[in-house]
C-alpha cells in the first residue's frame, strides 16, 4: 500500500518514505506534517504508526523550541538515487532500525543537520532582542521586589525582607 503527498511516498509494506527525485532539501516540520496525514489515511490507519513528534512548544512571540521527528518501527526515510547531497534540517530526525532513520541510497551523500538546542524562529513575529529582554527583567524585578525569609544564602547574610543591590552584607 502506498500513499503520496508531495514530495512523500509512504511505502507501507516497506516502511520507507522516499523523497521525490530533485528534492535534495527535507524540512523536519514538513516531513511530520506529511506523517500525520500518512497515518490519517486508510492505508494508514491499518498499519502501525510511522513517526511521532516533539517540541515546537512556545518560548514566547514568534520563538518556539525546535521539533524532533522520530520514525518508529523500521521506517526510514529514503532519497532517490544520484550524485547530489541530500540535506535534511529544521529539526531532529530520528529513529530507524538500528537508530539510523536514512536509508541508503547510491551515490547521495547526506547532511543529517541535528541540534540538542534548536529553536524556530518565525519571521514577521516581535522577536525581542537580547537588551529587550535584559531590560524587561530589570523592570520586572525594580516593581516586584523578591521578598524572602530565609536569613543566609551562600554565606551572604540578607538584611531586611526585599531584595536590593544594598541589602547584602557579608557574613
């Protein structure tokens, strides 16, 4: 059984995903959202699961976490024969019998692009910059000073019940 959206061919029976020929670029997000409608179909829904994933959680305007594609069982996926280099970003790609989720294919050399820090950053949010954030922090904390009650913090002896630059006294 096989189900197509391009540029994906979902090979049930083999649990390989090929790749389009002339497609050398694979983008995470879009491999996974190719996934979710293989899984959806009827040819899906009678097969086990090919892939499932994590992330993209917000980290505040425009800014998200990265996303990790994991391929379960033995699904691999696979690029058309060819002298080319095959790039697959935009994420982590993971999973695959032995934990190798490419197959092979002749003559392509892969770029598997994997991060443990990945962000997505989409273009037209008000992505603060660094001093933005900085100063944002330093407002934050000036109207809400910390207030504590513990008396000793690395041998720093706190004086009086907020917080401040002059409140700190050595022990």
């Amino acid at each position: 059984m096989v189900y197509y959206t391009a540029p994906f061919t979902f090979r049930f029976e083999e649990q390989i995903i090929d790749v389009d020929g002339g497609v050398t670029n694979v983008d995470c997000g879009l491999l996974y959202a190719a996934i979710r409608l293989a899984q959806a179909t009827q040819e899906g829904v009678i097969f086990n699961p090919v892939g499932r994933a994590s992330g993209l959680n917000s980290l505040g305007p425009g800014v998200q976490v990265g996303i990790t594609v994991e391929l379960l069982g033995s699904w691999q996926l696979r690029f058309a024969p060819g002298a080319y280099i095959a790039r697959v970003a935009g994420g982590n790609l993971i999973g695959g019998p032995g934990g190798d989720p490419i197959a092979y294919s002749a003559d392509v050399q892969l770029l598997l692009i994997q991060s443990a820090a990945s962000t997505v950053v989409t273009a037209g949010g008000a992505v603060p910059t660094a001093p933005q954030v900085a100063a944002a922090v330093l407002a934050a904390a000036q109207a809400a000073p910390i207030h504590s009650d513990v008396q000793r913090i690395n041998g720093v002896e706190i004086a009086g019940s907020g917080v401040t630059g002059d409140s700190f006294r050595p022990a």
